[in-house]
C-alpha cells in the first residue's frame, strides 16, 4: 500500500445541532481507489463535503499531500488538486453542456486531448454538447457530473456515489473512466452503495458507521469476507 495522499484525524463535523462526524480517521493512500462504504447516514457525503471545506471541520485535521487543509476554503482547496463529483450532480440545467464543462476549468478551454477522451469515455456528452443539460437523463447528467470534474487533470477525485439510479450499460461506462483515472495515477475516493461496483473498483476500502471509521483495510478482502460483510456492514453482500 503507498503513503497517504489525503488523512484525517480525528476530524469532527457539526451542522446546526447535529454532530455528524465524531473522530474520522481516514487514510487514502496515493494513485488507487478507496471505497468508503456504510449504511445511509452514516457520514460519507459529509466526509467528502468536509475534505472539500463546503462544511467546516469543527475539530480534528486534514492533510493533503502533507498540507494542512483543514481551514482552506473550497477554492483554494480545488486550486491544489481536489475536485469533487457531488451526489446531487450540481448541474447548470439551463446552461449547455458545453457551457457547463467550460465552467469546470480556470483557463474556460479544455485541452483537446482531455476533451476527446471524456467523449470517448462519455459519447452523449458529444452528441448533446450544444443542448441545454437540463434536457440530458438522469445517467447522461451524471456523465457531465463527472465529466466536469475531470475536465482538468486533477490530483485527488471525490466522488460521491456515481452509479445510483443509473442503467447497467451506463455504470459500466462510469467503470472504465474511473480505471482510466486511476491508470493515469490519480487517486480516487469514492462513495457507494453498489457492492459489485465498489469491489470491481476499489483497491482500499474504509466502512462507517455513526459518524466513525469503524474499518479500514483492502477492499479485496472485504469483498471475500462475509463475516467481515456482516459485522461492519449489518449484511451479506455474497450476491450483489
């Protein structure tokens, strides 16, 4: 397993009343894919909004690359690396597709390299690149979701449960652009409920429960476990 690229410790999240993070601790070792997994609820998206600074940590530290990120806002964390695929997709629905994938570049041009292999990865963003997103499904949405998030070469993807709701054929396409990623050494942490999608994907997995990490170790073993299934999970997931 490499260095970590992005840690927490101990990190608590708070919002309004509710303590929604209690003491995460959380690894992601670099140029692989960690899985975290957990019933709904049980902090993931927060996790992931936290490492972004969209909600502020209350307590606790996060490092990315041996850099305190814990009190950086969202600009500037992006600035150095991170983006995020977010769970509502965040997409501009009267904008184009175009105008949206523009929007997720500093320079607003994307490299024409980058550019053909997100077509090639997603065709439908090609065919609708002039058409209001709005008009797009729910799975090509979710193509532009991520699409946007990639559209720069980025160091670290935060990627919250991308195969939800989606057909088969198109969580296969959302399958091979994150083994592209990883292939090309970016490191990915992912937020899912799809087990199969998870185990054909992760190299690492962490489990939450109540706002904790409650376990942390290779997704290979987790998928070949079903003790470790039911214990940190609550279920078997022998069949999914």
């Amino acid at each position: 397993m490499s260095e970590p690229l992005l840690t927490l410790e101990g990190v608590h999240t708070h919002i309004a009343q509710y303590h929604i993070l209690q003491g995460v601790n959380l690894d992601v070792p670099k140029g692989g894919v960690t899985m975290l997994l957990g019933r709904n609820g049980a902090g993931k998206t927060t996790t992931l909004r936290t490492i972004m600074g969209l909600w502020q940590a209350s307590q606790g530290k996060i490092t990315f690359d041996g850099q305190d990120i814990t009190r950086l806002s969202t600009p500037d964390i992006s600035r150095l690396g991170i983006s995020i695929v977010p769970e509502n997709m965040g997409i501009f629905s009267g904008l184009t597709v175009e105008e949206n994938m523009r929007l997720a570049v500093l320079s607003g041009k994307i490299a024409d390299d980058r550019l053909d292999w997100i077509f090639s990865a997603f065709p439908p963003l090609r065919t609708f690149w002039k058409y209001p997103a709005g008009n797009l499904s729910g799975g090509q949405k979710q193509m532009l979701s991520v699409a946007r998030a990639v559209a720069e070469e980025r160091r670290l993807y935060l990627i919250d449960e991308p195969s939800k709701g989606l057909a088969p054929a198109i969580v296969s396409s959302l399958a091979k652009a994150i083994k592209d990623l990883k292939r090309d050494g970016a490191t990915v942490l992912l937020v899912e409920q799809n087990f199969s999608f998870a185990k054909a994907l992760g190299d690492t997995v962490s489990v939450m429960d109540d706002g904790h990490i409650v376990h942390s170790g290779s997704m290979a073993e987790l998928a070949q476990d079903q003790n470790l299934q039911t214990r940190f999970m609550g279920l078997s997931m022998e069949t999914a």
